[in-house]
C-alpha cells in the first residue's frame, strides 16, 4: 500500500533488463554512442518530427534547464501558483534560469488564461523596473492530478504566442496525461504549441531518465553548454538511453502509464463509495486527493499504508471536517489492484 | 580494444543484480529510505569515521558542489594547471562556486608545493582587488596518470592548513589510486588534511554513482540546500545507494580498481618493451600515456582499438618526432589481458 | 509642479558646496581617505553604536547588496507585497542574493504581523524542496507614503527574531519617516531589532548617496567583497562621503526631511479640502496619493504639474469613479509653498 | 606629490560648476531627462556614429556588464594577464558575465597576437568541456603604461574577427590613450573593429562618470535590463550625464588627457637624467614606472610623496637591484610641475 508518491516505486523488469545487457559493452561517452543517437532518433518518431533531446538527472534539473534555455535577463515565468517550479525545487529555477517564478491562479491546478492574460499585461517588453514577460510553463498533468484539455493548452498557448512567449511543458506526469487524454504526444505538445517539454520517465518506472525535448531546435542552440555547465551531462549517458530505450519499446510507457491510471480510477471508485472516504475533487491522472475520516486514516497507517497529508485549500467545495483529514494517494505501474483493496477494506472497516 | 576512457566500460554484473534487486520494491525517495541510510553509515564504516555523504549525478556536479560548500565570495580556488575543473568541466565550478580556478605548476600532474604556496601568497585575506585564497583542490589519481604519495599530499594540506584554507580531493579515480599506494581510505584522505572528498565509481565498474564526502560535517552545514538547489537531488536516491552497496561489498571497488591498474601494468610492461613503443612517462594508475609510432597506432585503429590522443607537453624527457604521436591508454575493471595482448601485438607488428 | 517622485528634485546647496570644496585636494580613493573614516565615525554618532558602513551607488544596490549579506541557498526573504525589492528593482535582489522575495500581504503599505507569521511558517528551517525562511525587510516610509510605528516595527522583528531571522529595513526614505514619528535614528532602528539599513539620503537632497549600515558588525563580515564583486566600490570613494558629510551636517538631513513632509502636508490639506479632489488614503510621510477629477489632472498636466497615476487597490474604501483617477505626489527638500499652491488652485480652478 | 594614482585626484573646476547648475532644477529620473539625452547624442558626434550609451557607477562595473552583454555560457574571454578585469576586480567580470578570464602573456603589458590565436584555437566553439571562445578584451592605455598603435589594435580586432568574437576596450584611461596616439576616437574604436568600449572619465577629471558605448547596437539588446538587474541605474542619471557634459566640452577631457600625459612626459625626463632614479620601461600615458634608490623613495615618502611600488617582472631588461625599488607613479590632470619638480629634487638630493 506504498500510496506516498510514484517516485517510491522501483523499475519495471524490462527496464533493468535493458540496462543489464547494456552494461555488459564498451561504448563511447557523454551521448556519443550509437544507443545514445538511435534513442534520440526514437524520440522524433514518437513526437512525429525532428526533435533536440538532451538526458539530464531530475525533473528538477529538466525544468530548471528548460527555463534557463529562454530566459532573458529581468524576465519573469508565469506557472500556476502550486507549480513544482515554485513550490517544490528549491529555487532551482530561479537560479539556473536567473528569473523569477511569477504565479498565476486558477481552478483545478490549471492556469486561468483570463488571470494568465492579466498577469502577463503587467509585464510588458520594456518594463525596466518591474521585469519583463520571459515565458510560460504549465503542468500535465498537473499537481492536484488534474489534466489540461487540448482545448485548455490551446488557451494558454495562445495567450503566450499572443505576447511572444515561449512556452514550457512541465511532463513530470506527461504519460499519464497521454493516456488519460488518449491523444498522441505530438498532439498534446508542439501541435499546441509547447515548445519545450520535460519528459519524465523516473515517475514512470525508471530509475532515473528525464529528458528535456525541444520541439523548436533554435531555442536548444546554447543547450549542450548550458546543460555541460550545469554538471548535467553523464558520461555513461547511455544508461540513460538505455532506460528511455525499453520505455519507448512496444509502448511499455503508456501501458505503464495506463496501470497506474487504472489503479488511480479503482481508488476513486471505491473512495467514492465508502462512508468514511470521499474524493477531495475530481482527477483524471494517477492522483487521487481523498478526505478520509482520521480513524481511517490512522487505521490504514497502522496497517503499513504510505501516503502523505495535503494542505487543505480554502476552496474546497465540500469543508474537510475536524474529525478528516485530506491525504494524497498516487499509483504507479507497481500498484497492484490487491494494495488497493487491502486499503479500501481497512477504510471501510474504520 | 576500448582504451578512451573507463567512462567506455559498462557495468560490473554484481553492481546490475544488485540494481535489479532493489528494482522490484518500494521504498521512500529522495535520500530517506533504508537502504540509503545503511550505505550512508557502510561509508563511516569506510573511513573509519562519521562522515556526511551525499550522492549526486556526475564527476562534474560532485567538484562543483564541493567548492560551492567551500566558497567565499571573491575566493579563489587552486587546483594544477590540468585538473579536471580547469580544463574539463566547461566552467561548472566556477558556476556553482563563484570562485575562479587559480592554476599552479608542478611536475608529473601533481602541485608543486612551493608553487602553491607563491600562488597563495598572491592572494592575501584582505585582498579586495585581486581577490582571497579559499581553497585547494587536488586530484587523485591525477589527469595525467600519477599518484601523490601520502608525503606529497602532507605537503600540500600543510601548506593548504597554514594559510586557513580547506582541500578538496577530486576522486574520480580514488580507488585506483587507494589500491596503488596500498594504503586505506582513511590514510589517504581525513588523516592527511583531506576535508571533502568526491568518491568517483561512475568511472570504476557504476553506472552512474558519485558520492560527496565530507570529513568535516560543519562543512555540510547547507549542503542539503546546495546539492537541492543545483538540481541534483535525485528521487529515486536508492539506485544510487544501491549501486554503492554492492560497489562497497566484500571489496568490490578495489578487486575492480586493482583490476584495472594491473591492467595497466600490462599495457606499461609491453608498451616499454616494444620498438615501435614507449611509455612517455611513468604512472602507476590506470592510466598510461603512450609514444607510437604513427604507424602502429593507425594499425591500431584500423582494427578497432579506441584511444585519444593527448597533446606534448612542453616538457618531455624525450620529444616525440614527426613519426611518433601521443597517446592516452586507459583500462578498466572490464579490459581483459586479450584486449592488452592484441593490441601491443598490432603495435609490435606496425 | 514637480512631483512626479523626489528623485526629480536636484541637490542642496550646501551638499554641492561640499562636494566642491572636496573637490580642489587630492586623497586616497577606494574608501581610504580621512574623510570616509570621518563619515564612517560620523555614523556612529548618528546611530549612538559602532556600525559599520558602506555606500554603494544605488537603492537598488543598497537593498540588494544587503539582502545577499544575509542569503542562505535556498532561502526566501519576505517583504510587502508592494515593496521596492519586489517591485520595483528588475530581480536584482533575487540576482545578487539569490533569494526568492516572498510576498506578504497588509493593509496600508505595511506586512501584517499575523500573514507574516503565517508565511515564514511554510518556510521551515528544514524545507528543502519549498525553501527555508532566511530574512525579513520591511521598508520605511512605505511605498505607499504609510509609516510603521515603534510598536508596529516591534511587531515585525519580534516575529523574525522568533523565528531566528535578521531583518532589514529599506530606508529610502528613512529620514521621512524619521521625522514624522520624531524619533532618534536608533529608536527605529536596532533599538527595534533592525540589523541591516539601507540608508537612502539620493531622494531626499544628495545626488547619489546610499549607505548600507550594519548594526550586527558580524553581519558585514564578508561585506567588502560583496560589495567589490557587485561593481558598487567607487574609486573616488570620498564624493559620497562628502555628500554624506555635509547631510548629516548641523541637521540638514532632518530638516529637508522636515520640508518635504510639512509640503506633503500642505498637499493633503489642501487637497481634502477641494471638491474635485480627495485623498485616496491617509499618508504621513512626503508621498500623498489623491483621487482627483479628471478634468483637474488634465488641467494640471497642461500647465506642467508632473506627477504619475497609481494602480487603483482592490480595497480603497470609497471606490475611483470614472471620471476621476488615482495619482501619487511627492514633495521633496526643493518642493515650494508656490508649487503646491499653484497645482491646488489649478485643481480647484477645475 | 600624490603619484598614488589618477583616482586620488579631486574634479576639475569645469565639472563642479556644471553640477551645480544642474543642482538647482528638476528633471525626469532615471536617465530619461533632457540632459541625458543631449549627451547621449553628444556621443554620437565624438564617435562619429550612432552608438548607444550607458553610464554606470565604477569601471569594474563599465567592464563586467560589457562583458555580460556578449557572454556565452561556457565562454571564455581573452585578455592580457595583466588586465584589470582578471587582476583587480575581484571575480566581478567573472560574476555578471558567466565567463571565465583567460590570460594572454605579451611584452609592453599588450597581448601577443600570435599567443592569442593560440589562446583562442584552444577553445573551439564546439568545446563543451573545455569551454568555447567567446569575448576578447584590451585594454588602452595598458595596465603598465603603455599604448596599443593602430596597426597594433588591428591585429588583435582581426583575430577575433576571424574567430567570430567580439572585441571589448577597456577604456579607463582612454583620452590618455588617445591624445597620446593623437587620433580621433573612432579611428581608435570601431574603425579598428572595437565592439564595445568602457569609456571612463573618472580617473579624468570626474568624480565618478563611467559609460559603455556600443558601436553595435545590437549587441545592446538587452542592455537596458542588464544594468537595471545589476543596481546600476542611477534615479538622479542627470548628475552623470552632467558631468560628461562639461567633460566633453570644448575638448576639456583632451586637455586634460593632455596635462597628464606632458606631466607623466616630464617625470620621464626627469626620472631618466638623475643618477638616482631610471625609467623601468618605456610609456607614453601618463603612468611612469621608475626604479628608484630606496634613499631616494624613502626621502619622497618623508617628504610626502605617495605612490605605490610595483611587482618587479621576471623580464625586467635591467634587474633592480637589493638597493633598489620600482615604483608606480600616475599624473593626472590636477598634478602641477612644482609637484613633479619637487620629486625629482628630492630624488636628485638623495
């Protein structure tokens, strides 16, 4: 009943195969091997054109990165308010891209584009003394498990374009929005008009493979000295390769991806059911935001669950009671349909 | 025949099952979980001292953080003219730390001490305008293939100590040099003046593990914050941890190591022996720096034998002719005595 | 007409004497000369402790360069959420100290205690993904022309010193303030647990005078760097002293501090008394926003008054109707009766 | 007899009176005043073309943002090893610009041509680990003295052409240079190739008057945002405009360039004709570089005498001697021929 976070899942089998058979040759160093370019190559097809991909270590390091590749001094980024980039990096934005991380509100962890729009106009080009619009960065899936629409990344891109501004995907979760949207990749991002993507695969059973991918190959010209500086480049890059190699083979990444989303509906199921549990709002991804009863809660803990507590936001549409308390759960490609039951049956017994 | 780099090599197949072994499980993230609390404490063990580690992604990042936890605003750092953060990593410490590398002669590599101490000289603690020492950082093994014996090390934090600055130990290739002098962790590093360390595997049978070591804990007083901030905190730490684990069982680093130095041996045994060949100078790493015969080095290659070549210094015993070219031969805890054997059989032949 | 801000004023005849009479001899530059240590001595008398000082070029500097004094990686510094360092100043602040500036939101221009506390509480000493709090400034006069009294200060740094945080104050207008609670520059200041001041005489009759003040000396330990790294070390030093010289001379600081607020006095007055015009909120230093009929901004403009609109809050107590607009006025040492006169009976003409 | 340095001078009487006029009005802030846009266009005249222009507050700091405004992450910028920008500015370039200075040896304190392209083909633009070319700098007058000639700025502007690099002039004592030379400003910039130029008056006569010029305006792009972030937007920006007013007034700077360099003339004389004293190497600015008996400078010294010694360079053409010492001696243009002849009177008497 490991619910605490989807980085606390292992890998899948084939990844470690993949990395195992690799490990036993010679190949060149710092992405120059032939594994390294064919996966590279693998990453146009799925994007359905020519992409820049560069490997990094976090998902921290792939949007601080990101960021920094369009910054432009006294320039600011606009990312909802619970963004990963403004609560949960350390500022690491801020110091790889030298700009600061401006927050716009709006329901469901989605950027409003009216409160974008505003945000971005008290910015202008030539604003000296209160800086300049830099660029935009969205989530998807977002924080609190929800998903923008096509529809919603159209508003937002739009607005961006409108001012001139870059925007970012932050795909920390980008599978899970895939699969929930059942859209391709390339229609949830540069068809949009993403122009850079953080594509996570570490939350997604590897070990440890982010990508950055840049859709317009002009704003990855000082890429490869920006992420060298950073102490980002691997030597044995094709670790890296190699994981993102079985990822991407036979759509393992999506069937992944759609497990744990899976496991994500049959939690909300059976949260929306019981008497001492009902879903904190609705989600689409591999999050479930859930107000159980404490008794519940500390039932569950006791039996060995693991899951975390959530910050109450003032808007909630039902308030959490004295005798609740508002948890996250997040499932991934290890959960099995038995933690799930296990864990609904200690609720529904508290 | 992969004599570039050991960065070439894959990984050791015990390091793989130990990966695949952790893989199936859950476990808490970023740093917390018990696997990674025991290879915390198997690194006490180690150094035969409580020692605060943290794990980060490349070479790069465990220099540039070190000097960063070391740094004081208009420092200056001092490392010989060719070490790795002078000439390799693309500005990186410079970056993180905000201080400039200050390079310092000496022979075979190494500092020469009564430069280091001129150098130092030069940059007084009220020096406002052409800025103060703060630190001394040494590799070893060094770039060039040697080892500082543990008298040469004395020499250096003696003078490193009198004028109240910390060293940092570039390791990158720590074991091979640990099992050279045939000394312990601990004598080679906290018992001669050594107050942080980068412990490199990536380069000796890992995949990706490279540990920042501080001898001193009040030195780490903000390294969480420090190594957060740069983007290398990584989620899922225990695959790091786990590959130390079994790099640390039962002397695995250093067979790996002794491996590749003997390896090394080899190379230096035949490549002395030949006519066609000769060692450009002695090292007792695992690193060999070779004269050839262009001839027998393009025969080499023609038959797949990868190496760099490296440029003259100015003070060769012996000048390489127009014929001749210089060569970097590095082995690993994967070059077999084949790989050896065949390759000074081309050379022998050319 | 000229209150578009007091930084459109010139300077005062007696600080242009000095600066000429400095001008005739030749002294030691760089901050050496006897003259920077009499000023330096000066400033002691005028905080009744040893302080320690150090000009710089700018507020902007001054508030910047004090906040990268007291940076911790990772950390955030919170302000009002209209304050200079956040509003005002390109991200220089972020720049050089590497801090994220954590909005705090109260009424009239000044942090409410209870939302500070709030604030500095999701900011813990452990955060290391959100961030950890790491400084307090607070800005006097406001900018939005309010003053904190001694009890509201204490309220301030009683919260930050709980929560082991030094504070800063941004005194741009410090004499201001100073004059409008008649206190002693040490009763608003480490009397009130203040430990950094940016000392700003620029706006209130020097040409380019800003002192950064530690009253903690510990504080300024790395100072002298930071301040010659940034580029804010003048070689000619003493031009800035001898500002500061003839400022601090027999009062004059005080009374054109004086000055400017007893016009701004005369501004409120008169204009609450007009009917085309109304004070937007009440103000006690040498800033007055007023709402005004269009007809007498326009009427006002026409004849050469200067002054800039103002962002309507979302909570002034009486709303702007259309035909009206929000606009700030500043008064300064060179402000006249006859200015203020002529734009009231302008107004009033209207 | 203050030869210390042309910084310990005071202003000339031209500039203070310039200021106190400009004292007595009010006028738009932050650059944007009448004034500062009729000096700026005064510029265009003295260079002879379109240039942008930005004034700051030291030229550490006209020399950093220049850099910063052509850095490249991963660049490196070449200059002599001499230069201010590596030996007296404390990691400042270093700090705003991202870059690393790399030092370039050559006789007379000017960069060697041949040893700059071979500075430079060590750093390819496709270096990633060992870093990218990107900047070179040169300063006129040098650090020692002496004068680039034309031809001899043509070979250092050609090379870096030929690389693609940008070429900065430190220019901090540019009209000595230049009267020296007796060129116009633009044969001695941009039609040489200079890109970008730090223009400094302070050590001329002003009391704190440094601007940037670009002759190419693109490269000031972003400038605007550049300075602003580095706290180096002065509110009351007419007081520098005003000083530059009355500096380039009817050829004032030249003159007093002029004084200086016929003062340093007469130092050389004097200082070449005594039995006591030589030149250690040829100048033409007004720095002169004297060996002295130590009777000689210690009897200037009793009598008042201020000037700094030197560090004897390993090339001297005439060792100094134990009884010996080599000094600095700098004019300015408010050293007076009693100054000059006194020194050397006492020399002479020693």
């Amino acid at each position: 009943m490991f619910f605490a976070s989807d980085n606390w899942a292992g890998a899948h089998p084939s990844i470690n195969e993949r990395l195992s058979k690799e490990s036993t040759r010679f190949a060149a160093a710092y992405g120059n091997s032939d594994l390294d370019k064919a996966v590279e190559a693998r990453f146009n097809e799925i994007f359905e054109r020519n992409v820049s991909v560069y490997f990094v270590s976090t998902g921290t390091a792939a949007n601080s990165l990101s960021l920094a590749s369009i910054a432009r001094v006294g320039g600011v980024a606009f990312s909802h308010t619970e963004a990963h980039v403004i609560e949960d990096e350390c500022g690491a934005p801020d110091f790889f891209s030298g700009m600061r991380m401006v927050p716009v509100e709006g329901e469901d962890g989605k950027m409003d584009p009216e409160k974008l729009s505003a945000r971005i106009a008290g910015f202008p080009q030539d604003s000296l003394h209160h800086g300049r619009a830099a660029a935009v960065t969205l989530t998807q899936a977002t924080e609190t498990g929800t998903i923008y629409t096509l529809d919603e990344i159209d508003a937002i891109t739009a607005i961006a374009k409108a001012n001139g501004l870059p925007v970012h995907m932050d795909g920390a979760r980008f599978a899970n929005a895939l699969v929930s949207l059942d859209v391709s990749p390339a229609e949830m991002t540069w068809r949009r008009g993403i122009d850079i993507l953080s594509f996570g695969g570490t939350k997604n059973g590897c070990w440890c493979a982010e990508a950055i991918v840049f859709f317009n190959p002009e704003l990855a010209r000082d890429f490869a000295f920006i992420r060298k500086r950073a102490a980002q480049l691997f030597s044995k890059t094709r670790f890296i390769s190699a994981q993102f190699d079985a990822y991407l083979q036979d759509g393992l990444w999506l069937n992944m991806a759609s497990h744990a989303n899976s496991m994500a509906d049959r939690l909300r199921a059976g949260i929306g059911s019981l008497n001492s549990t009902r879903l904190a709002w609705d989600t689409t991804s591999n999050e479930v935001f859930a107000v159980l009863n404490k008794a519940s809660a500390e039932a569950a803990e006791a039996r060995g669950a693991k899951f975390y507590g959530w910050p109450v936001p003032t808007n909630m549409p039902e308030p959490v009671r004295d005798d609740e308390t508002l948890i996250r759960l997040v499932t991934s490609f290890a959960t099995t349909e038995e933690d799930i039951d296990q864990f609904l049956s200690i609720c529904s017994a508290s």
